[in-house]
C-alpha cells in the first residue's frame, strides 16, 4: 500500500476553509470544555468568523473556565449545569 502524499494548492485549502467557514456562519456554537482541544479549536473557529457567538461550557469552576472567560471575545462562558 502507498501513501500519495500530493501537495495542496492555495486554491483548494481556500476552498477547505470556505467550507467551514459555511459550515459554522450564523449557528450556535458550543464548545465543550477550554483544555487544549477547546482552546484550538476556539482558535480556529476564530480565525475563520471573527465575530461568530460562541460557547465554551465546563463541567466545573475553576482554572479553565477562569481562562476561557479571560482569553475570548464574543463568547459566552458557563458551567456544565448553571454556575
């Protein structure tokens, strides 16, 4: 079995990105804790819509959900359960 490692053109990683960037326009997003995964992916939500609305959700107070309502914009913070 071989691996064809075929380079990316600008115009189709534009594309990927239009695509998500479709993906996500104008829905209610969540993500589900602010750890390492919640924290890219933040980012990359991001880096694509600036000013989408956001959620980040913990399911406990404490250094995540501090840092998650410090680092964001646009975002709404809470925990798992009311706060």
């Amino acid at each position: 079995m071989s691996f064809n490692s075929k380079e990316i053109s600008k115009e189709e990683k534009r594309m990927s990105l239009q695509a998500w960037r479709d993906e996500f326009a104008n829905k209610n997003v969540v993500i589900w804790g602010y750890g390492r995964e919640g924290q890219a992916t933040y980012r990359f939500i991001r880096r694509l819509l600036p000013e989408q609305n956001l959620t980040i959700v913990e399911s406990k107070a404490g250094p995540s959900l501090e840092k998650a309502k410090a680092d964001t914009i646009h975002t709404s913070c809470a925990m798992r359960g009311g706060c």
